[in-house]
C-alpha cells in the first residue's frame, strides 16, 4: 500500500494495458465462438443428432472422433460445434429482445414523465420479483420447451434489469445541457431520445447486452438441468451437460467438454462486455 | 412529504394488483390440470372434466380470479387441491430452509466478496489483485448445477464429510438440519462471492474516486483508511438495499440448487406445483413473494425520500 | 503484467480441470455397516414424488410403491406362488357359479386405535367402484351389490364372473380405509398395514413407523424412511456414500452408471419383473393401417437396448407384457410381425410418398428414460424418409394434448407403465382417445379373457387380447424391462411386491 496521493505515471499506463488485454482476450474468445457457431452451418465431422450404436461411449481421440462420442454414439465434437450455435442464438437472442424492449421502456420512462416512471419502474419490479423459473416453466408449458422458449424465457428475466439501466443511463443524459438546449429549439421528445439520448447510451446498450449474452448462456444450462431448455434435435452445450449428469454422471469427461465450452465461452464474454465498458464508457467503467 | 408517500403508496397498491393479474393470466396461460395430473396418464377424459368441476376449475377465469383474490384479501391464502393443506403452512415450513439457506449464502457470499472485492480494487496492479479479479469472472461462469454436483461428490461421496444431499428437519435434529444446509450454502456462497466481488470491486473504485475520499487522503489518509472511514459510510444504504433486494429474489431464484440437494425449499415447492398445475398454491406463493418484493422497493423509496429531500422533490 | 494474467487464467482453467480430476483420483469412503443397522431403521431412496397420497384418485407409481401393503391393506394378498393370503378379510369364500364372494372381517384396528368394521370395508370398496381411476373401478363392472350381512361379513354379487374383480381384491382396487378418516387421506393415509405414515412431506420425504396396532407380527424394522431425490445420480451418489441403504426402484437410464460405478458389487442387487415395465411406442390409431406398420419397421430394438448399455436388464420384446407374464414372448420372428427393416422402409415410403404426410412425435420433455427413446427414434424416421417433427412437452401438458380430443394431437409417442392389456380396453367408442384403443375384435377378447373361469382360460384370452394389440401396430412394444433394486448387503429379507408395484417393508431386516 503506497501512501503517493497521486496515482504515478506508471499506473494508469499498466492498467490501460491490462484493459486491453482483458478485451483481448474478450474479442479472442467470442470471434472463435461465433466462428464455431458459423463454421457448424457449413461442415460437421458428422450429424449430430444420428445415433450410432455400436459407437458409444468412444474416449476422446477415437478415429473419426475428435472428442469421442456420447451415450448414444454420437459425435461430441459435432455436437459442440452445433451447440455453439444454439447458445450464441439463444444467448444473443435472449439479449437481444431484451434490449431492444429494455430501451423503449427505459427511454420512455426516462423521458414521458413521472407517470409514465412509474409505471415502467414498478412493471419492472414486477417482473423481477416473479421467480424467472415460474416463468421460464410456464412457458415450457405453454409452447414446449425448446430453443424458442428459451430465449422468451431469457428475455422475461433480463427486460427488467435492461429497462433499468437504460433508464438510469438516459435520466443522467437527460440533465445534460445540449438536451435543455434542444427542448429549447422545441425538438419532439421522440427526435431528441433518436438524435441525442440514444447514442449517449449506446455503450451502456452494447456493455450490457454483451454481459446478458453471456448470463443467457448460464441461465439456458439451468434450464436444461430441470428439464425446460433446449430440445433435441436443438442441441446446447446446457443440454449436453445435463445429458451426461444423467446418463454417466456429471465428473465424467462427457460432462467436462461441454462445461469447458460454457465456462470458457461466458468468461470470454464477460471480459469482453468489461473489457468494451472501460473503452466506451470510462465514468462507467467504475460503477457496476 | 405526506403526498410524497400518499403517491407511492397508491403506486405500490395499484402494482400489487397488477401483479395479482398477471400472475394469474401467467399460470392460467400454460394449460393442463391438476385433475389430469393426479389421475395419470391412462385416465378418460370424463373423469378428468369431472374432477376439475370438483375443485371449480370449470368456471370463468374472471370468476376464478375474484374468488381468489377475494380469500387473499381476508387472509387466507388458499389450499392445494391434491392434498388438501393450506398453502399457508406449506410456505412456512418451506421457509424454515429457504430462510436459513439463503441468509447464510449471502452472508457467506458477502464474507468473501467484501475482502476480496476490496483488496482487488485497491491493488489492482498487484498479481493476487489480478488473481482474486480473474477467479472471480471464472466463478461467475461456472454454471451452479455443475459446480453443486461436483462439490457434492468431492464431500459427500468421495470424502464422506457431508451429506450429498437431503434435508433433516430441525424439530428431528438441529444439527442434522445444519449438516444438510453445508454444502448448498457453500454452493450458493460461493457463487454469490463472485459475482458479488465484482460488484463490491467497482463500488471500490467508484467509492475511491469520489472528492469526499480525495478529500479525506489529502488530510494524510491511506487509502485503506480513508476507506473504512468515509467511503464505507457513504456507499452502506445502496449496498442494504442491494442485499435486500437479493435476498427476496434468492428465496425464489433457488430452485437449482435445492434440486442438486434435493432440499425442499420454497422455489423447489413453487417449481413442483407448476409442474402439477397447482394453480392456487403457485399464484399465492409467488404473490406474497412478489408483495415482499415490492414492500422491500417500497421502504427502501420512502427511506430515500426521507434521508434525500432532492428525491422527494424531483421532476 | 500479461504473463500474471494468462497465468492466472490458466491456473482458473486448471483448477476446475483439477476439481474433476480428484473425483476420480480420491478414493471413495469405505463402505462401513450402516450406522441404522444398530437403531433399527431404514432409509430407501425415492425417484419421484406424488404430490399426493390419494391412492382412490391417484395412480401414479410414485405413489403406489408406498402405501399400499405397508399403510393400508387390501382384502387378500395373491402370493407369487399363486396362494392367496389373507388381508383385511381373515377368510372368504367364492361361490361356484363364481357370482357372489363373501369377506369375513378381520377383528382389528387401524393404525390411529379406531376400530376396522364392516361400513368401513363397504365404504371403501364403494370408494374405489367410484374411482376416477380405471384401473380401480374397472374391477367393479361386473359387481351389483355391496351388502353388509353382519358386523363381520361383507357380501359382493357380481352379475357375470369377473377375474377383474378377484384380481383387483389383491391390489389397489381392494385397499380398504376407515370412513372416518376419508378427509385426510391425500397427506395421511390410514390403513391396517405393518406401518403407518408419520409424516409426508413433498419432494422430500415420508416418515413411516411400525403401527402398535398391526394384527400381524411386528416388522424387524421400526423406522423407515423414504427419501425422494429426483436427480438419479444424486440418489446413487446418497448410496455409495452410506447416507441411505436401498434404492429400490431404479430406472433404466441409471443402470449403466450403476454398473460403471461397481455399486452391482458393494451392494446387493435384486432384479424382479413386478416393478419393471414394457417401453412401447404409441402409434395413432387414425393413422392409416399400412402407415403405422410402416413406422413399426423403424423400430430398432437392439438399438434401444443396447442404447441403455443395459442388456442385462432389458429384453428386446414384440409382446405387450413382461416376462412374468404368461402372454410374454422375447423378439423372434414369429412374435414380431413388423420386425426392424430401415431398407425396406425406405422403399416403402419412396412408393407410397409418406414424405408428404408430417407427422408429429410427443415426447414428454421431464421424464428422462422416455426422452432417451425419442432422441433414437426421431433422427431414425427422418432418416427413412418419414416427415417427422418432435413436440417435447411436459407431464401436465401431455395430459391435456392427448384429450383435446380425437384424432390424438400427436402420431407417435413412448411410453412406459404397467404390462397389463386391459389397460387399452375401449369402454365407450365416443370417449376413445390414445389410452384406448377400439377395434371390436379386441374388446371381445378382453371380455371373454374376464368372463373366463379357470386361471388357464384367462391367460389364453389375455394371450389372444395382447396378441391383437400387438398385430395392429397400434401399441408396439419395444423392449421390456426388468425392475432393478440395490440394498445394502445386510439389508436382507426382500420380497417381489404382491400389492400390484407396492415394496414391502415388513419382510426386510438387518
């Protein structure tokens, strides 16, 4: 513990370069991801889905199989490949809904005045203190549980947390001086939110849509452990996962890939959604 | 100032209502019933009509509705249709485990998250401070079903120091009871600590870079000390509310850890009677977690009106 | 700076690597005698939780393995031997004509000290005529009266003979409760059993005790438990850890990992037929004839089997019953009559252009030994060429698609449950849905099958009712399994369930 008052030179440099590192490896993870994700549209070692009996079970390395194969036969490294894409649409979609619903809300609670706050403010209270795994089930009721189903489920849950910081986010924007001075010019609320608010919370948009991808991803496994995630013939690395919890049990190597593949992949997300917050927003990057 | 709560009070009422609705609207929307449920798969569809107009699930959803949230309003929370028992007793004695098991998983999340949230803000340039940083983004990542499984054969079978799972209830054996609550407060613990660090880690540095802290280590403060004296006191109500918020949200948000440890705690019960399409005992539980939810909100608003005048007077 | 922070994300990495890692490198606790041994008690492990205790409403199997036999007893036991032991009724007699059976009354009292009577027994046969259940009621079609003859004697005229009703006395359908407890029976059942319920609690656990008012013996065993882990590994991970020492029922899904875990080795294990179950794929009814035979050829049962990796439990069958049953035949060529044939199929839906026909298959998304056959059957149907889309649902959901109404909202699904063709009979042609299937051919077998008056007439018709379901491709078995328990090796005494799926606790000591 240094008692310097004031940072030395030397600090701000060293942490400048641990943020872009952190980003880095951010990018690194998430462009190899999606890759994946892209590359299962065009090659798979094999169809995922088939079983092949008398294949079962192969330890990684196998000829023809690059991870080896599940209880039924099946390839594990095609199935990872396909998975990828699976969590990166429901991941991304999940966020997706979420943000694009989560600005409307916000911007209008932040701008429409109190009531329309209000409003907004306690909907989302509402819907966070419904338990997400209510409402994740009883969609899975409703429609069948499957890749659908999950990012509606997903976009239930992240809404709220969007709309709130969005609104946050604009209400700070809305103090500035350049909107008094566009209210001044008698612009509509809705050309100054386009024009002026939005792209002032652009970062805040991205850094947290990055960071609820990679929750997504986490929340789509839990999913699956109770039996309302993905379905087959959609395959997610949360399925996969609790497939070999159930077939094998859970410290077999079948587990470990597919748990790789989610703690890897969320962890690249999460340094990357960090790692954009200190490069887009430096106020924000020391508030949560 | 009494129109100040006047106004939010008329807010909370007006939400808690439509609440009620929506939970309602939500449950009733996922189809099926409790009469299908408990008559299995080989029974005829008469005998399935005949016992959903046994429990009064045959008549309008309005009717329903008002007959529900009529007991509600006199108190009575209602009874499951397959085993007769109040709803009320069924959440108490859930309680009695979600209660403990969330409080202490937070309060452990919290001994691990404050210590090392702080030290990795404070010495960030250091390599434990990069370490405790990374672990804790890895802990996040860990997807809880894998972790509780894992912990659960580490200590409960392959060193045999733990139950792996399983509840003993207190009025059999209190430390029964304590043993079966470990290791899920470990689980839940240690992935609260993580995201948790992050958290406390930026409010660190959110807190160290406020004029008060300037301010306090220009008068010859270290760092640390200008911390524990100024800066903790300032950022204590935003944490309170945030712990508070959490802990209603846990009581509910559970549910997979009580699966792995097969506990039979609240959000398990709420997850099994969706699955039984128990539609008065999920409605009524999730409705009085939703009131505690927003009765927290409310408190934590007027607290901030109170200690705030800018807020009152706001906009 | 970077070198701390790759290698901090590399030790991340390696730690988690590592915690698997010492799952296999640790080795397991010893397995010590069981610390219940000593205090005379028992834990079992429970898959699944009923909700309910209601056994007039309910069915489900959670719930049966229970409380019947050890709570509340039936008039008479059928022993696996083919005797007939007394129940609730001490003796009783059957008139040639085989029309009127008289129960006399055990002098007893129910496990809460109330005495057992003749209006108790009339009310809960009464009970069970009305049940919802048809498995319990459809041992009553051929009774008329229910009479009280003195406050011993129970007397009940049927209008034709009825094997339905003699073999329901013997299981669910004969469980008598007192009257007056009627209103608590969904959380407290109260019987005449070895045991009675000290407490339920759902998703967790039931609490029994001995009953100081059995009329019998007094179990070996006063306490026991049953503790419901609904995650299969977790439930064999309890075991190898010495927390509980039986699971009784296990799943077929579980049994490669059991093998795998060497748990066939440090416990016992005991394979009976009673508790196992046929897996058969439900074809519609309304779908064309040479369609659903088509779709029957797809059918791959050693592939089924051998997908469990648990052949030593599992036979390949085309017979709707289980082995032991008199009707069941393994997979051969005279008792398959649409035996695997991916070819042939192929070429089939090439000529009759079945690619044009989508089909749906229902799989139910929460019972994970029934989604395991679909993620066979699925990609095999789309690869013969069949247009098939899966529709995972849950329980509940599945109740409710079955009975929007007819035609069945799915094409082909997977089952499993009791091995009984009666189960299929069609009562009324308007009401028929998946459960049920009308074809008056096999209705007539099955009401000759409960008209028949020797044991060997029966089977014969039951033979020729099964074989129908069979050649219709209307239900079409795939394999069947065995019911597989694992005991603690002291644990001994284990006895095949007499009450229909019921596991006695009684017979078993330490």
């Amino acid at each position: 513990m240094t008692l310097a008052p004031t940072a030395t030179p030397a600090k701000p440099k060293r942490r400048r370069r641990r943020r872009n590192l952190t980003l880095t490896i951010g990018i690194v993870i998430t462009v190899a991801f999606i890759a994946m994700a892209m590359a299962s549209f065009f090659y798979l070692p094999h169809n995922p889905n088939l079983p092949r009996i008398p294949d079962r079970l192969l330890p990684a390395g196998s000829p023809g199989y690059l991870l080896g194969t599940d209880a039924l036969g099946r390839d594990i490294f095609s199935q990872l490949m396909v998975g990828a894409r699976t969590s990166l649409m429901v991941g991304a979609g999940g966020a997706l809904i979420s943000l694009v619903i989560g600005t409307i809300a916000g911007l209008s609670a932040a701008a429409f005045g109190r009531m329309a706050d209000e409003t907004i403010s306690r909907g989302a209270d509402i819907m966070l203190s419904i338990p997400g795994m209510v409402t994740a089930l009883v969609l899975a009721a409703t429609i069948g549980s499957g890749a659908l189903t999950t990012i509606l489920a997903l976009s239930a849950f992240f809404t709220p947390s969007f709309t709130r910081v969005i609104r946050s986010a604009a209400l700070s924007v809305m103090q500035e001086d350049f909107i008094t001075a566009a209210r001044l010019y008698d612009r509509p609320t809705w050309f100054i939110l386009l024009r002026h608010v939005l792209p002032n919370v652009a970062g805040v948009m991205i850094v947290q849509f990055t960071l609820y991808f990679a929750a997504g991803i986490l929340t789509e496994a839990g999913l699956s452990y109770l039996g309302v995630g993905v379905t087959r013939p959609s395959i997610s690395w949360g399925m996969m996962l609790n497939e070999a919890q159930q077939q094998v049990g859970i410290s077999s190597p079948l587990a470990m890939w597919p748990g790789l593949a989610i703690v890897i992949v969320v962890l690249g997300l999460n340094l990357l959604g960090d790692g954009l917050r200190d490069v887009l927003d430096p106020k924000l990057a020391r508030r949560a | 100032m009494p129109v100040y709560i006047a106004r939010k009070l008329a807010f909370f009422l007006l939400a808690v209502l439509a609440a009620s609705i929506a939970i309602f609207l939500l449950i009733r929307g996922a189809g099926g019933n409790v009469a299908a449920v408990i008559l299995g798969k080989d029974a005829t569809a008469e005998a399935i009509n005949a016992l959903a107009q046994q429990y009064g699930l045959d008549r309008p959803l309005f009717v329903q509705y008002f007959d529900w949230i009529g007991n509600l309003l006199q108190g009575d929370l209602g009874r499951s249709f397959r085993t007769n028992e109040p709803v009320t007793d069924l959440v108490v004695s859930r309680l009695s485990i979600s209660i403990p098991l969330c409080v202490s998983g937070l309060i452990l999340g919290l001994v691990i998250a404050i210590p090392a949230g702080t030290y990795s803000a404070l010495n960030s340039d250091k390599p434990l401070g990069a370490v405790i940083a990374l672990l804790s983004q890895v802990g996040i990542a860990v997807p809880v079903f894998w972790a509780g499984i894992l912990l659960s054969l580490l200590f409960g079978v392959r060193l045999g120091w733990l139950p792996t799972g399983g509840w003993t209830n207190w009025d059999v054996s209190f430390w029964g009871a304590v043993r079966s609550l470990v290791l899920p407060v470990i689980s839940l613990g240690l992935i609260l600590g993580a995201s948790l660090t992050r958290y406390v880690r930026s409010a660190v540095l959110d807190v160290m870079n406020q004029d008060y802290v300037r301010t306090a280590r220009a008068t010859g403060m270290t760092r640390m000390q200008a911390l524990l004296q100024v800066g903790l006191r300032n950022a204590a109500l935003p944490i309170a509310t945030v712990v508070g918020l959490q802990i209603a949200e846990l009581i509910g948000g559970t549910v997979i850890i009580e699966t792995v440890f097969s506990l039979p705690g609240l959000s398990r019960m709420i997850l099994a009677n969706v699955a039984a399409r128990e539609v008065i005992v999920v409605q009524s539980t999730v409705m009085l977690i939703i009131i505690f939810v927003m009765f927290i909100n409310l408190i934590v608003d007027l607290l901030y009106g109170v200690l705030d005048p800018r807020v009152r007077l706001a906009r | 700076m970077t070198q701390t922070i790759l290698k901090s994300f590399r030790l991340g990495l390696t730690m988690l690597t590592a915690t698997a890692a010492i799952m296999a490198a640790v080795p397991g606790v010893a397995l010590a005698a069981s610390p219940r041994a000593e205090e005379g008690k028992m834990i079992l492990v429970a898959r699944q939780d009923p909700g309910t205790l209601d056994y007039t409403k309910s069915n489900l199997t959670a719930l049966r393995l229970w409380i019947p036999a050890n709570v509340v007893e039936p008039l008479v036991y059928f022993n696996k031997d083919g005797s007939v032991a007394p129940g609730v009724a001490e003796a009783w007699e059957i008139s040639e004509d085989k029309l009127t059976y008289t129960f006399t009354i055990r002098e007893a009292k129910f496990s809460n000290g109330e005495a057992l009577t003749v209006e108790d027994v009339i009310y809960s046969l009464n009970a069970m005529k009305a049940s919802p259940v048809s498995q319990n009621s459809s041992a009553y079609q051929a009774v008329t009266a229910i009479e009280k003859v003195d406050n011993r004697t129970v007397k009940v005229t049927l209008d034709r003979p009825s094997q339905n009703f003699w073999k329901g006395m013997g299981s669910t359908a004969g469980l008598i409760q007192p009257e007056a407890a009627a209103e608590t029976i969904a959380t407290n059942p109260i019987g005449t059993g070895p045991y009675k319920l000290v407490n339920y609690t759902s998703n967790s656990s039931f609490e029994f005790t001995a009953n100081e008012n059995y009329w019998g013996e007094a179990p070996a065993i006063k306490d026991v438990t049953v503790r419901i882990i609904t995650d299969g590994t977790a439930g064999l991970n309890a075991l190898e850890a010495g927390e509980v020492d039986s699971l009784p029922v296990i799943t077929i899904d579980l049994w490669e990992q059991l093998m795998a875990r060497g748990l066939d080795k440090n416990f016992s294990m005991v394979t009976y037929p009673q508790i196992g179950e046929p897996t058969y794929a439900v074809i519609n009814q309304k779908l064309d004839p040479e369609l659903r035979q088509a779709l029957a050829m797809t059918i791959d049962r050693q592939a089924y089997n051998d997908a469990f990796g648990a052949s030593w439990g599992a036979e390949n069958t085309c017979t709707f019953a289980l082995p032991n049953q008199a009707w069941y035949s393994p997979e051969s060529a005279e008792t398959c009559p649409y035996p695997y044939d991916i070819e042939g199929v192929m070429a089939l839906v090439a000529e009759k252009g079945y690619a044009a026909t989508p089909l749906e298959y229902a799989s139910l998304s929460d019972v994970p030994d029934l989604s395991l056959p679909a993620d066979i059957m699925v990609p095999t149907m789309q690869a013969a060429g069949f247009n098939m889309t899966r529709n995972a649902i849950d329980l509940a959901r599945y109740s409710q698609l079955i009975f929007q109404g007819r035609p069945p909202q799915f094409d082909v699904t997977v089952m499993s449950g009791d091995a009984d063709p009666t189960q299929w009979a069609c009562a009324d042609e308007a009401s028929a849905g998946w459960s049920t299937y009308c074809s008056a051919e096999y209705t007539q077998a099955l009401a000759d099958a409960d008209e028949a008056l020797t044991d060997e007439d029966y089977l014969a018709l039951m033979q020729k009712s099964a074989d129908i379901l069979r050649k219709d491709a209307v239900i079409v078995p795939i394999i069947a399994k065995k019911g597989v328990g694992l005991f603690d090796p002291d644990l001994k005494g284990f006895v095949e369930p007499r009450v229909a799926v019921a596991l006695e606790f009684a017979p078993l000591h330490w």
